[in-house]
C-alpha cells in the first residue's frame, strides 16, 4: 500500500462524506416518501400492506374483465337485435315494394 499525504487522505474522507450525506438526504426523502405513499394506500384501499395490495388488484382485475366480458356480450345482443330489425325492415321494404 503506497503512502498518502495528510492532504489526499483529507480530500478522499471529504468526498466519502459528502457521498454518506448525499446517501443519508436521499435515504430520508425515500423513507418519507414511502411513508406518504403508506398513508395514501391506508386512505384509499384500508392497508399498506403490499401483499395484500395485490391481492386486490388482482381482484379487481378479474371483476373489471368480468364486467367488460358482460358489457361485450350484451352489445353483440344488441347488434344481433338491429340485425334482425334491419333484416325485417329490408323484408318488409321489398315486400312493399
């Protein structure tokens, strides 16, 4: 190991500092942050337990695609009752005519 001078050890712990600083400000935001974000998933979904929060979206997931299949279904019904309106009319017109 090569010796360094009081001056380059003094300048590598200066920047070593400056980094845990830099670390333990990033740390601090992080750690509030997720704290806000706990609280705004309490507030809306009753936990911030992460788990759990899956769980319900995966329930709502599936409960959105059940709802979206039953919308999907009941337009192919209603197009399928135009059709057979639009088909009696065209009949009905061609009769007439």
């Amino acid at each position: 190991m090569t010796a360094r001078t009081i001056e380059a050890l003094k300048q590598e712990y200066e920047a070593l500092n400056e980094q845990r600083i830099k670390a333990e400000t990033e740390f601090e935001s992080a750690n509030k942050n997720l704290k806000t974000l706990q609280a705004q998933a309490t507030d809306e979904f009753g936990t911030s337990d992460a788990d759990e929060l899956k769980k319900m979206l995966k329930k709502m997931e599936a409960e959105n695609e059940q709802q979206r299949s039953e919308y999907q279904d009941l337009l192919d019904k209603i197009n399928g009752e135009l059709k057979s309106v639009e088909e009696a009319t065209s009949v009905s017109d061609s009769a007439e005519g």
